[in-house]
C-alpha cells in the first residue's frame, strides 16, 4: 500500500524499483520529496475504490505526469466519482499538472466538451513532462519534440 499514500509528514509516498543481490528487480516504498497540498492527507492511505474510480494504479512506479497525455485517463480522473469523492488522487494530479503549467480545474472543464482533450493539447511546447523520482529531488527530463 506504497503508491498513493502519504506519511506522518504530509510527503508523499512512491514505489521504486532497484535491482536485488541476486540481480532480480526489488520494489521498494519511499518518501518522496512531494508535499500533499491538502494537510488532511497526512498518513493517508488511498481507498480501492478510489482506485477504480480514478483509474490509477498502485503498483505504478514513482510520480510521473505520463498519465495525463491519456485522455481515457483524463476522463477517469476528471469523472464525478473520482474528481469529488477522492481528494488524495485529485491533489496528487492536481499537483502534477500544476508543475508542467496546466490546470487540471481546466482540463476537466475542457474535457466535458471535448472528451479526446488531454494535457498534451494544453502544452504549447511540446515538451515531455517531467518525472520525479521518489528518492530524492526531483528529476526532470525533457525529450525533444517529435519530427
């Protein structure tokens, strides 16, 4: 019950892989350096059916805006079940959006008139979002525009 839970401090916590003695992949739970906005998140563990309804995954690793270029993702997260009922996944992504200059209030909003709308229709540059990493700071890698 790592990803999408937050410790005592209000960080967030994250799944990492890293490699085994034994040369197998190990997950492993760690306190990123991602504050919940919310403080009444502190030490909170998400719901399964928060989950569900958000379409997030537990066993996803480390903190990524990946999802938020997959408009049956955007649909999933901005659908009155999760954007109302599930304040930990909504703060998460509302966060994730925020640090690539997007606002997932307005993703939501443009996403019920235009379903198929994802973040990448709201990034002029064409950029790939950034990861954070769950061991330390924040990690950012940007790829080129496609050709």
């Amino acid at each position: 019950m790592c990803a999408l839970s937050i410790a005592s401090d209000g960080r967030r916590c994250v799944l990492e892989s890293r490699p085994s003695d034994e040369g197998n992949l190990e997950m492993e739970c760690q306190t990123s350096q991602v504050f919940a906005t919310n403080k009444m998140l502190q030490e909170y563990i998400e719901t399964d059916e928060c989950v569900a309804a958000c379409g997030v995954d537990r066993q996803s690793l480390g903190l990524s805006s990946d999802a938020l270029l997959d408009s049956k993702f955007i649909a999933n997260l901005c659908s009155h079940q999760c954007y109302n009922n599930c304040p930990n996944i909504v703060d998460l992504y509302s966060n994730v959006a925020s640090a690539e200059g997007v606002s997932l209030t307005k993703m939501c909003s443009s996403q019920k008139i235009r379903p198929r709308r994802g973040m990448s229709q709201f990034l002029i540059s064409g950029a790939v979002a950034p990861v954070v990493s769950g061991g330390g700071s924040p990690a950012s890698s940007v790829a080129p525009p496609p050709s």
